[in-house]
C-alpha cells in the first residue's frame, strides 16, 4: 500500500496526462501482477471491480468520527484541516498518528475492504475501519479513505488507468478499453494484458456492461444540427436497466451496475425463455395499465398498432415502428415506491405495477452487436421481442394459469388479458424525424403522455457503452423552477476547497422554512466567493461540517422533479436540483411555498 500511495502522490503532483499515466505505468509493470490488479481497481476509485455489486457502505459521517477519535482532534480542528484540504482522506493523511505496519500488501487491504463490505451496520463496520486505520501509515490511511469515499481525486479517470495499462504492457489502448467494457473488471483486464491475452476477453453474461449516455440538446433545431435523420424516442422517466437473459434465468442490472432485480419480482418472468441468450437496454417504468387508454380522436389508441411505414421519407414525425402497447408510463415519483426494496409485496406490485421499456440491444445470436448502427440493432430487437412473445405464448399456455402476474388483475385491465405477459416488455415506440417541426410536435405528445421529453438518436450510430456523445440527444424542459431559501452551507471539494459551494435550501410553510434540497452547482467562482464572505458573516452556528445560515439569500433552483423523502424537513426532495441563479431582487418572505411544491409534485404525478 505503501508504493501504491507514493504513486498516488506523486501521480498528483503533476497536472500533465501523460506524466501521470507514464508514472503508473511504471508503477505497474514493477508490481507483481496480482498487486497490480488490485491497484488498478484501486487507482480507478473503486474498493472492488465495477462489476462486482459490493459496496463499503462507509459514509463519511462514520468517517469523519473516526478519524476523530483515532487522531484526538476537535471536530473545530477537523474542520479547518478539512478547509485546507478539501477532502477526508487528504484529512486523514495529515492528522492521524500513524500505526506499525510497515507495509500492507494492496490484496491484504482488499481482503479487509471485503471484511467491512460484508460486516452488518455501522457499529461493526466502524471497528473493521477504525482497525485499519491505526495499523497503516498516514499516507497509506490518505488513500484508504480516498477509496473508501469512492474518489482518490488525483486527476486519474479509469480511462487513464486503461492508458496505463496499455503503456505498461504494450498493445493498443483500445484493445485494453475493450477488454475493460466487456469484463467490467480493470483488475481482471490488467491480468490479461499482463499475460498477452487481451483478445480473449469476453462478454460474460450476467456482469453489466457501461450504459450507453445522452448529450443535453437545447432545442429540435439544436438537436437536428448533429444529424438529419433522426429516430425519436419518447424519454421515460423511470430507472435505466440493462437485462441479462439465458434460458430461465434473468436479471436486471442498474446505471451503477447494481443488480435490480429484487426490486422487480415480475419482471424477470416476463423475458424467461428467451431462445438465446441476450442483453437488452432500456428502462424501467411505473406503468399505468389503466384507462389512459383512451381512444384517440380517430377513434384509435394513440399506441396501437399502427402498421409501421418503411423508413423512406415520410412528411412529419413517422413511426418507424409502433408496437401495441397498453397504458402509459407514470412519473417517476410513482417508481419510488418500488425501489431500494429487498422484498416487494403482492400487494405493492398491484399498487404500483411496472414495465420494461426496452430500447436496444447489446448481445444477440452469440455475439456483441453494439458495433453495429442501431438500425441494425433495432432490427435485431424487433426479432427478438417477436420471438419472444411467440415462444412465449406456446410455452406459457399453462404456465401463466398457475403463475399469474400478480401485479395484474381484471380489475385494472382495459385490454385483452391474453396479452398480459408481453405487455411488461414493451418494445419502446420510435418515430422519425428530420426537421423541427415534427421534433417539435413529437416533444408535446411525449409530455402530454406524461414523460420527460425525448431522446432523439442517429440512427448509424453504434452503441458506446459508458460514453455521453452526441449520437443519443435528449430534450427535455425544466418542469418549473423554485424560489428557494438558504438555510445551511458546507465547504466543498476540490477546486472549491475554502469556499462554502453547498447550499442546503428550504421552502415556506407559513412562518417556518422547511428544507427540501441541496445543491451545488450554477454560481460562477466570483459568485461563490461573494456567497462565502455573506455566510461566514451570518453563520448562526458552525457544525464543523456545516453552517446553518441565516435565512436571507433567495435562489433559483431548477430540477427533474420532487419526489416525497425523509431526507428533508418537508418530506419532499427535489432530483437534481442546480441553481439557476441568485435572486437578491426577492425577499425571503417572497420564497416558494410547501403548496406550490405540492402543487408541482401533483402536477408531475397526474
Ligand atoms: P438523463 O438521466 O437526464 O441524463 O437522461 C438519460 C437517461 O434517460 C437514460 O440514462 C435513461 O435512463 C433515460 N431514458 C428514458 N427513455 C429513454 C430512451 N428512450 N432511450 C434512452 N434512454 C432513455
């Protein structure tokens, strides 16, 4: 542990990309392979390989109070040793006494990073921590925290890390960042390339791949300019989900690589059977099964069948492929119930039943097919899901009698029940468009169906996992924004080390301000530094961490949308809040109220 904080260090004295890669290159071509895998990990922020789904669980609450304790500083200390340094582990290197060990084998801390993984509650996972951290070294114990935190903050994406590795072991970079995406394990891709053997790396099913992500597009035409033809999805608001499926076993994988499916008991059964082995994308949805299927002023389900027109030009947004489906997606407050659940009873999945919309498709017929433009990819999908509902039937004949989904029931069915079991899996419809107007029109229908916006995406574009590029847009706008009142401030990190960045705020509810988020992100530097010199002012307690302020400074925020939480006095949390702006033309008297967030909260749910 030692060479590997050294490293560490020295890795963050320069700000050169390629001083920093050839540093750790050296570094792991010199450590046995087996110590350099486990740095790798390490050196990507990360305790255990991306696609392992353990986690510390260590906040930096329990943290803070042990590096207390071991190093007898005051939390007033504390505090100003964090100012100076802007992070816990940096704290941890310059105030702890420092323990016997010498030289700690990077596998002997992995085997205690497992230990305290595996530990139950905080009490005994204080111990294992407090434990490590008297032994090592202060600079052994900096990076220790910087891990357990998840950030080592040294400038060191994972995309250098695969540099390194690369560098140190020779062949091309992309053959590493391959091995990488498909194994989700930079420790494993390191042995590989150790030995030469990078080509064969492959897909192994039920390990997460990266998730393809989304540019921000300002408007259609904004959207049109990265190219023509564009194929348009509706954005739904609910948990992004990569399905693995083999024969009978299937499961659900979320954005952070965390297996999901748990959560959604129904969900697997609904893609059993597959006849080959497949990954999917798509997204996860509280699905309203209801009498949202109105008919249209012509007298059809806006969601019908429609025969899909060929991809020729056709005037407006076409669909390029309108599956029946049935109801419509709810907002994501409605998805809230069902998540962060071990157990999911009966009775909550009739409460809140869920679909699957899928979008894409990464591995079919025994091979990768992301390289391949999505028209292809599309194609594939279609077949599948085809299939599958084919198959499907045959086989759950009898089996849905005995099984039924019990998130279902004649009373909230509007539609054919023989249908149900596909009705989870809903291949999301794609339209098309190569000019604003359409786009435009495309955009209200998506919200007036209750989701976000749209996702607009070249079609020859391949799938790049882990990538935000430019072939997936999404568009969508701000539901509103809020007045907000600043009730508490924290320092922040790195380069806002010094400067109070974080902004608890509150809303009104007759005479008193409830707090409903915390954001810090928005302000210019040279607003934040203002901001600094007024809080520190008009500090009415410092917290160590944190200030409670006085209520005077009013802000804009914007956000996705509010969704009912503990977190906060009000018992509502705003999801993804920034700040748009200041507000000193208002008091805070004129602040947003509980019932205009009541009001937002309704409106996004109906
Ligand atoms: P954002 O979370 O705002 O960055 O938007 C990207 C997210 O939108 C993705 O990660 C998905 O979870 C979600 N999403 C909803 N509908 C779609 C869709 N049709 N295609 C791709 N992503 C979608």
């Amino acid at each position: 542990m030692r060479t590997f904080a050294e490293t560490a260090d020295r890795i963050a004295a320069t700000t050169k990309k390629l001083e920093k890669t050839a540093l750790l290159a050296e570094y792991l071509k010199s450590a046995p392979v087996e110590e350099a895998a486990v740095a790798a990990v390490f050196f990507s922020g990360r305790p255990f390989p991306a696609w392992e789904e353990t986690t510390l669980q260590v906040g930096g609450t329990l943290l803070w109070r042990i590096v207390k304790e071991l190093s007898g500083r005051s939390d007033l200390e504390l505090t100003a040793a964090y100012r100076e340094h802007g992070d816990l582990g940096a704290v941890a290197g310059a105030v702890l006494p420092g323990g016997t060990e010498t030289q700690s084998a990077l596998s002997k801390i992995r085997l205690i990073f497992r230990e305290i993984a595996a530990a139950r509650g905080p009490a005994a996972k204080a111990v294992l921590v407090r434990k490590l951290l008297s032994e090592v070294s202060p600079l052994e114990a900096k990076y220790i925290v910087k891990i357990v935190t998840g950030d080592l903050r040294i400038g060191l994406k994972e995309s250098l890390v695969e540099e390194a590795i690369a560098k140190a072991f020779g062949g091309p970079v992309k053959d590493v960042q391959r091995a990488n995406m498909l194994l989700g394990d930079i420790g494993e891709t390191l042995r590989l390339a150790a030995e030469g053997r990078l080509a064969e790396a492959r897909m192994r099913l039920f390990h997460p791949i990266g998730f393809m992500l989304a540019s921000p597009a300002e408007s259609a035409e904004d959207a049109l300019s990265y190219f023509q033809n564009a194929w348009v999805e509706d954005k739904y608001d609910g948990i992004r989900a990569q399905a693995h499926c083999s024969g009978e076993s299937v499961r659900f994988f979320s954005r952070t690589r965390d297996e999901i499916t748990e959560s959604f008991p129904e969900l697997p059964d609904a893609l059993a059977g597959l006849p080959q082995d497949v990954i999917l994308d798509g997204e996860i949805v509280a699905w309203s099964y209801l009498a949202d299927d109105q008919p249209t002023d012509n007298g059809r389900d806006e969601t019908e069948n429609l025969e899909a027109p060929a991809l020729s030009e056709v005037e407006g947004a076409s669909p390029v492929l309108l599956k029946k489906t049935t109801g419509r997606a709810l907002p994501f407050s409605a998805l809230q119930k069902r998540l962060g659940r071990k157990k999911v009873s009966e009775k909550l999945m009739r409460e809140v039943p869920v679909a699957y919309l899928v979008f894409d498709v990464l591995y079919a017929g025994g091979e990768l097919v992301m390289d391949r433009p999505l028209r292809e990819r599309a194609r594939i999908l279609d077949e599948l899901l085809k299939t599958r509902t084919i198959n499907h039937e045959g086989r759950e004949g009898t089996r849905r009698k005995t099984k039924a989904n019990p998130a279902i029931t004649q009373s909230n069915l509007a539609f054919d029940p023989e249908c149900l079991p596909s009705t989870q899996i809903i291949r999301a419809p794609v339209y098309q468009a190569s000019s604003p107007e359409p786009l435009n029109k495309s955009f209200d229908d998506a919200q007036a169906r209750g989701n976000e916006g749209l996702m607009i995406k070249d079609p020859e574009s391949p799938y790049t996992p882990g990538r935000r590029g430019k072939s997936w847009l999404k568009l969508k706008r701000e539901l509103a924004t809020l007045d907000v009142v600043v009730t508490a401030v924290e320092y922040g990190h790195g380069r806002r080390i010094g400067v109070l960045s974080d902004y608890t705020f509150a809303v009104r509810d007759g005479d008193r301000l409830l707090n409903i988020g915390k954001a810090y992100s928005g302000l210019t530097d040279v607003e934040i530094a203002e901001m600094t010199k007024w809080f520190l002012d008009h500090t009415i307690e410092d917290q160590g961490f944190r200030r409670t302020v006085e209520p005077r400074i009013v802000l804009e925020v914007a956000f996705n949308n509010i969704m009912k939480s503990d977190r906060h006095s009000s018992g509502y949390a705003l999801r993804f809040p920034r700040i748009v702006r200041l507000r000193p033309d208002k008091l805070p008297e004129e602040a947003d109220t509980m019932e205009r967030v009541k009001e937002i909260f309704q409106k996004q749910s109906g």
